[in-house]
C-alpha cells in the first residue's frame, strides 16, 4: 500500500527564516510527486510535479527536491503570505491517475 | 477558463437526509475525482473517473455514497441517508491525460450533519 508521511506537522517561522518541509513515502514505483498548496477554506493549489530522484523544481520562494525516498519543500526567506498548508502527494507506476496524499504541514509565518 | 465549480459550497442538513454533491469539471479534463477531507484522515479518494466512467470506488465509504457522472461536464455525489459521521469538506478534481497528471481542486463543498 502507498503510503506519504509528511513532517512535520506544524512549522512557526519568523519572516526571512528559510525551512525545509519533508514527505517521505514509499510507493510501487514512482510516476510522480506532486505538491500542493492549501489556504484555509480553499482547495489545494498544484504547485509541482516531480519525476525522478534528483530533479528540482522552482517557484517564487519555494523549491522542491526529490530523492527516492523523500522529497523536500525548502522555502527561503519566507513572507507571511506563505503561511498555508503543504500537501504532498504521490502517484504509482501501473497507468492509474490515483494519488496518495499525506496529512499536510501547516506551515505559520510571523511578520 | 473558469476553474472547477463545485456547489453548494456549504450544506447543512439533518441525520438521514438525502444529500447531493455537485461538480463542474475543468473544459476538457478527462479525469474527475470526489476526495472527502476531514482533520483525522486529511484528503482521502472517495471514486475517480475517466471518460464518465467510474474507474475505482474502493474509498466510497459505504453503500450509503453513491456517484455519478451523466457527462463530460458534470458529476454529483449523494448521500443517502446522511449520517454526522460523514461530515466533512468534499472536493471535487479534475485532470488531464495529456499533461503532467497533475489535479485540479474545486473550493469544496463543507457539508455538516447535525
């Protein structure tokens, strides 16, 4: 069973101070990692996808990195416009277009 | 192009009451999923479909939920009776075969039984 583990569950930070949210999962083969952004109230926001170890992908202040365990949501010199939730989601090999989300950062930046 | 539609946006109704879902995918998305979101479970896959035709169910909780998608640019879940459990926030998505598989998320429906 596909399984995504996101940590950690709730990250404060001050303006300007870069992080890094993690998603570990382990899947049936990997056709890809997605990232999601999600305001309170709203949907999710595609922000990403990711196909193999070593790829990143850039936007604004964030970057995600994939290995083939674990992806990473580094987020430098945040603004509190960045506050939402992080959802990281995995799609398996074998031609479906089922995903597995993971529970979410909740992630808080404080001016 | 306008982005998934979803209504209503809130529902509130009592315990055994019929509830409906509806959905208006993203023009020419070929894939549309129901996930259910809840603070314990976070988003779960509720049923997917692709062309209209639903492809795997196996996260409708129950013979209580039931879906379906008439066409292409339409789809409704139901609820039948509704139960407290079931309330939650229920998204609707859509994607696309030809691009990067990525979905799509409506601004959901928050349906709560009392």
């Amino acid at each position: 069973e596909d399984q995504v583990t996101q940590s950690p569950e709730a990250l404060r930070l001050q303006e300007g101070e870069s992080s890094s949210l993690n998603c570990s999962y382990t899947v049936s083969g990997l056709r890809g990692l997605f990232w999601y952004r999600q305001d309170p109230g709203k949907g999710p926001e595609f922000l990403f996808t990711l196909y193999s170890a070593g790829e990143e992908k850039e936007k604004e202040r964030l970057k995600a990195t994939l290995t083939k365990k674990e992806s990473f949501l580094h987020i430098t010199a945040p603004k509190p416009e960045d506050s939402a939730t992080y959802l990281c989601a995995v799609r398996p090999a074998g031609g479906y277009q089922k995903v597995t989300f993971g529970t979410g950062t909740k992630l808080q930046v404080i001016p | 192009d306008a982005g998934v539609i979803q209504s209503p946006r809130h529902e509130v109704t009592e315990m055994g009451q019929e509830v409906t879902l509806r959905c208006k995918p993203i023009s020419g998305h070929d894939y549309l999923f129901w996930y259910r979101q809840t603070m314990m479970r976070g988003l779960e896959l509720l049923i997917y479909f692709n062309n209209n035709v639903p492809i795997d169910d196996s996260g409708m909780p129950e013979d209580r939920f039931s879906a379906k998608m008439p066409n292409a640019s339409f789809s409704t879940l139901k609820i039948q009776p509704s139960e407290p459990r079931d309330s939650a926030v229920y998204f609707c998505a859509s994607s696309n075969s030809g691009s990067s598989y990525e979905q799509y998320f409506g601004p959901g429906t928050r349906l709560t039984v009392t």
